[in-house]
C-alpha cells in the first residue's frame, strides 16, 4: 500500500502576497515528496443560489457584466498556476501533484474545511500586514486560520517595503534637554511629567536573599 503524500493547503487570491504563498507552500510540498499541493481560491459568494453546472451568474448592479462563472474563475485559476509554477525549479520532476479549487466560502472557513476534509499536514497562508482600524475592519485571515485550523500553519508575512508601519512622532525636544540636563535623572519635561509620572528606578544590591538564591532588588525610595 503506497504511503500517504504529504498534503499541504495554500490559498490564493491572485495577489503578489500570494504567489509567494505559492511559493512557500511548493517548496514545503517538494521537501516532502511525494506530496498533494491544494490550492485554493475563495469567491465572495456564498450567500448567493449558483448551480455551478449553469455558465454565467447573475448579474451585478443595473447594467453591469456578469459575474464570471465558477468555470472561468477556475480556468483563471489554473492558467495562473501554470504561469507561476512553471519559473519554480524542477517542477515537473518534484514528485509534487498540483490541484485547483474554487470554493464558495470565506477564505478563513474555506482553508481549515478543505485541510480537515483532507487531513491535511500543512496550511500556508500569506498575511498582509495590515494594522490598527484596517485590521480591525477587515479581519486577518491568517489570524483566523491559525485559530481554527487542526493542522500546522505556515504564515507568510509581506514584504518589509509592503508594511504599513504606523506613523511614530519624533520625540520631544524639551524632554530630550530635560533628560541631557539631568544626566538621565528627569525622564520627562515638565508637561510631559504629568502623563507619564516618575518612573521606578531599581538598584541590584550585592545582598543575597534568604535562601541564597538571588540577589534582592531593591526599589528606590
């Protein structure tokens, strides 16, 4: 009886983070040989009654085009998989077997469903990094899934350039002379003093504990 392939889960919504995704998710694939690499791509439309046997969707908004049909999503699907898999090294020889799914769910539930339905051995997922009221608004997918997900997940973060640091003000410059004037005593000016407070400072002293064990910390009166 042949041994079972090692089965990983990657998702897809044709973004750059996402072929590298890809990306990962073969090379994890191809380190485990002989291996079943399941792609997946998500379309927002569950809550719509689609027969996937009939060609086009119903439209949207007044005179709008037609949604693309469940075929031509996955037709679109794998001539971007063949696109992208074929710049990967040794892929027709990697022992590496490649299907494509398109699933009417959200890409958080549609990933861990199809990993549990296969007993999947990996889940990788690209993160986008977003961060404060975007995140909060548009939810983390990968966040979701390492939460819900059975198996082990692989989280592909975004490029350093992609990051939406947040923006961090430059520090007081009347702080900056309170703290050089008193050779780091004052860490605050005096408007800033009321927010922050004054600080603890503590002093290791060459004292040892009752039991011997650690020096005590003391803290400044």
């Amino acid at each position: 009886m042949p041994a079972k392939p090692f089965v990983v889960v990657v998702g897809s919504d044709f973004s750059d983070q996402a072929v590298r995704a890809l990306r990962a998710a073969y090379e994890q694939a191809q380190s485990h040989a002989p291996a079943e690499l399941h792609v997946v791509h998500c379309t927002a439309l569950a809550s719509t009654a689609i027969d996937p046997t009939v060609g086009a969707l119903p439209l949207v908004g007044g005179g709008a085009e037609a949604v693309e049909s469940l075929e031509e999503i996955r037709s679109d699907l794998v001539q971007h998989l063949d696109a992208h898999l074929a710049e990967l090294p040794g892929f027709r020889n990697a022992g590496v077997r490649v299907l494509a799914h398109v699933v009417l769910d959200s890409p958080m539930f549609a990933l861990t469903r199809l990993a549990d339905a296969l007993e999947a051995n990996l889940i990788v997922v690209g993160s986008h990094g977003r961060h404060g009221v975007a995140r909060w608004l548009l939810g983390s997918v990968a966040d979701a899934v390492v939460r819900q997900a059975s198996c082990s997940v692989l989280v592909v973060p975004p490029l350093a350039a992609e990051l939406s640091a947040p923006t961090i003000e430059p520090p007081c410059p009347q702080c900056l002379v309170a703290r050089q004037q008193s050779s780091g005593a004052e860490q605050w000016c005096e408007q800033h003093r009321v927010r922050h407070g004054r600080p603890h400072v503590y002093h290791q002293t060459e004292r040892i504990s009752a039991d011997g064990s650690f020096p005590l910390v003391v803290p400044e009166s």
